[in-house]
C-alpha cells in the first residue's frame, strides 16, 4: 500500500481546564444551574476558572451498533465528559471492515475530519507503520500506569505504542448443547482434535438434504490454521519474527483432518458445498445444520438469538480442542486496536476516549470481551448473557468454565503482511480439499508463497 502522503500533524491540544469550586464533586452542568439562582453568585462567577472547551470527535469504525453498543456507550462517556462530544462514523454500512478501511484511507489523504479510529486485528500496524496515528506513549506516562499491567496484549510497533486493544477475541466450540444430551455426550471440557472428531461423527444423523453435520468448517483461512491456533505461540501462518510458518507440521495435520472430516468421515459440509452454496455459518449451526462451530467469542450474545435468526435451542461452549502435546487449552487472542488519528486537532480528547473506553468503557456494551487486564471475567459473562436477546438459551456454567480454562497465546500485533498472507494460502488449501493437489506439494506451495510476501516486505 502506497504511504499516505502529505499527513497533517496537527500541533494544537484541546485545553482541559477543570471546572472546580468548594470541592464540590457535582457535575459543571448542575453547578451552572445552582449559580443561576441568585445575584450573588453571577457576580462571583466571573472570578471562576473557565469550563473546559467544548470539542466534538469523530469515532471511525466499521463495528455496527448491534455489535458494539455505541449508543448506550457513546451517552455515559459524554456524562462523564460533557465537554467532549463524540460523533459516530460508521465507515461501512454493512459492518464490512476490508471496505471501511479502504474508505479510511481516503479519509486520511483528504481534508476529512478523524480523531479516534478503531482498527479490525490485521489491519493496525499498517496504518500505524505510515503515520495514521498518534503515539500514545506520552500521554500513558502522564498518566502513570504501566501499560503491561493495564492490557492483556502487546500493541507496539516498531516500539511505539499507538492504540490500546479494544474488544479481545478469543475461539472456544459452541455447540448445541440438547442434541449432545439427546446423543448422550457431555459438554467436554478436556479434550483434544481426535476428541472433537470423534465427536463430530457421533453427532452426524441423516442424508441428503436433510442431513445434520456433526460440526461445521467454515471457508475462513483461519479454518485452515485450527490446530496451530492451539499453540501456545507461533500460531498463525507468520511466526511471531514476521516469517513463513507455513512448515509447521499443525498446519499439515490440519488440512489433512478437515478433508477426513469432509470426505472419509462425512461429519462437516464437504468443501464444494461451502463455496458453490455461499452457505453461512451462522445458518448452518442456528438452524441446526451443525452441531458444533469452533468460533470466536462474539458468538457468545448471539448465542441468545439475533432479530435475523432466533436461537431456538441452548448453546454450550467448550474450549477450543488441546494439541495431543499440550496439558493446557490455548486459544489466540484476536484484539481490536483504538487508537488516534494523527492529523486530529483534538488528540488529548481523542486520548481521553480512547483510555476510557479501552477500560471501563467497553464493558457497558456487554456484548464483547475486554483486552483490559483489570476486567472481571464472571462479571462480563453476566453482563452479556443478560443482555443476550434471549440470555435462557446460553449455558453459563459451561461459558465461565471455557473463559477461566482458556489460556490466551502470544499475540505479537500482526505484521503489515498478515492479511496478504492468510488470502494467499485460501487458494491452495482450497486446492488440496478439492483434491486437485497432493498435500507435500501444497504446504510446499504455502511456503513459498508466504516466504516470497515476507521477502517483499523485506523481512
């Protein structure tokens, strides 16, 4: 991507000059109505401070109300901070983040406003490596909290701190929790691939058009990488250095285990299917389709049923399956960045936002999980079960004990390449699950393509 030319770095901070008088702790709105009463204090107030001024920012994302809850969480930061107002920008209508991004660099070439922009997990340290954003590293030591112990994960690049992890993604399996009592089988809370194969062809009854798959795998890269997303690091097609790790056994023994599961076992949709039919996996596991879908945890308030489709069953949840060479279950942790614009010309409010909503913030959405360090995991369960559209249909027990008993992985910010490496390794797996190449020759293929991306980005 061609570097953004011509980016203003705006030199003037909103001034934050607080409103005080007498220790009062009311809020400058109801002592400006208390001093409207009488004579005395009019003349007074000409011998205040100053409220602070009055700033509206611009919030660009392309997370959809439905998800992110911005217009309950939009009010409480603006009673909180009610000389700072923030307007949303929705940068695609339809929640397409690859669209928003496109729009926002044109933004950022452009005499368009940006303050604070929150950034998908692949596409953060592309941006912060052409100068989008502002770093944050002076205004976290004014603050005086250290940022290892605030967050849950690393967002430096090239040293530099210039977001703050939003939401923090994590896979577990959900899974529909009254055919596994129907069949017999308990919510797994110990268990390994081969287990969740097995338990997959347990689960598969029927033929033809009618057929209910034990589990469902989705056409996402990130289905490729399933079994390296259980390691402890070094668990994407990047290495945590930036290089191929497309040579990772895991990478093989997993490709190999969705074609088993596709054609040998017959327990998943086979390949053709998922690309010929567009089929969606929300479809397929609300409407029974499937029984278990590995996913990541936004599915936890969907769960309880959405407007579009209804949950008419109860959902479980289990970690996501243990490497046979692991004691531990580990999940990757995908987070979302906020950060701020560096042309902004109120950067100080923009970082007032971005700090608060990074911590407190977030958790009054309840509807996603926080990458702050100081969150109450039980108390965020609760939270976005009972605002789940029907909270009945989700097995809290079964959801606390994967969120406690999930160990996230190393999660290094994604290099600038990531995206173009998990697109350049759809078509070949695709290639080897329809069976028009031989696994070698495949994860050769990965390899190389992967090796040559790195090399172009000279690493």
């Amino acid at each position: 991507m061609k570097k953004i030319l011509s980016l203003v770095l705006c030199l003037s901070l909103a001034l934050f000059v607080a409103a005080c008088g007498s220790g009062s702790q009311s809020s400058p709105q109801a002592e400006q109505n208390a001093s409207s009463n009488s004579p005395e204090a009019s003349k007074e107030s000409a011998n205040e401070p100053e409220q602070a001024e009055q700033v509206t920012l611009k919030l660009s994302t392309w997370q959809q109300d439905g998800k992110a809850q911005w217009s309950k969480i939009i009010p409480e930061f603006e009673k909180k901070y009610p000389n700072i107002k923030v307007e949303l920008d929705l940068l695609s209508e339809k929640g397409d983040s690859l669209a928003a991004m496109q729009k926002l660099d044109l933004m950022a070439a452009s005499n368009d406003q940006l303050d604070i922009i929150e950034f998908p997990y692949t596409n953060y340290s592309q941006r912060a490596d052409i100068g989008l954003l502002e770093p944050l590293d002076g205004y976290i030591e004014q603050e005086g909290y250290n940022y290892d112990e605030e967050y849950l994960v690393d967002t430096r690049v090239n040293g530099k701190i210039y977001a703050l992890p939003s939401s923090m993604q994590r896979w577990f399996v959900i899974m529909n929790k009254e055919v596994l009592d129907q069949e017999g089988l308990p919510v797994p809370t110990d268990w390994t691939w081969n287990d969740f194969m097995d338990y997959a062809k347990k689960l598969t009854k029927g033929d033809g058009a009618s057929k209910r798959y034990g589990a469902y795998l989705h056409n996402w890269p990130d289905y490729f990488q399933l079994q390296l997303m259980s390691k402890s690091a070094d668990n994407t097609f990047l290495k945590s250095d930036g290089t191929s790790n497309g040579k990772d056994p895991l990478l093989k023994t997993n490709l190999e285990m969705m074609k088993k599961m596709m054609y040998e076992d017959k327990s998943v949709s086979p390949y053709e299917d998922i690309i010929s039919q567009k089929l969606q996996y929300r479809n397929q596991y609300f409407n029974g389709n499937a029984v278990m879908l590995p996913m990541g945890d936004w599915m936890v308030a969907e769960s309880g049923g959405t407007d579009a489709i209804p949950a008419t069953f109860v959902t479980a949840f289990a970690p996501l399956p243990k490497l046979e060479s692991e004691n531990a279950h580990y999940s990757p942790v995908q987070p979302t960045y906020m950060g701020v614009a560096a042309k902004s010309k109120n950067k100080e409010a923009a970082y007032q936002f971005v700090r608060w909503y990074t911590s407190e913030g977030l958790e009054i959405g309840g509807r996603v999980f926080s990458g702050w360090a100081k969150s109450d995991s039980d108390k965020l369960v609760e939270t976005i079960v009972g605002n789940a559209k029907d909270p009945s249909k989700i097995d809290v027990e079964s959801l606390k004990y994967t969120m406690k008993n999930t160990i996230p992985g190393s999660a290094p910010v994604p290099a600038t390449y990531a995206e173009e490496v998990k697109n350049s390794v759809i078509p070949e797996a695709e290639l080897f699950l329809l069976n028009k190449e031989s696994i070698d020759k495949t994860i050769e293929k990965i390899d190389q393509k992967i090796a040559e991306i790195v090399k172009n980005n000279g690493k």
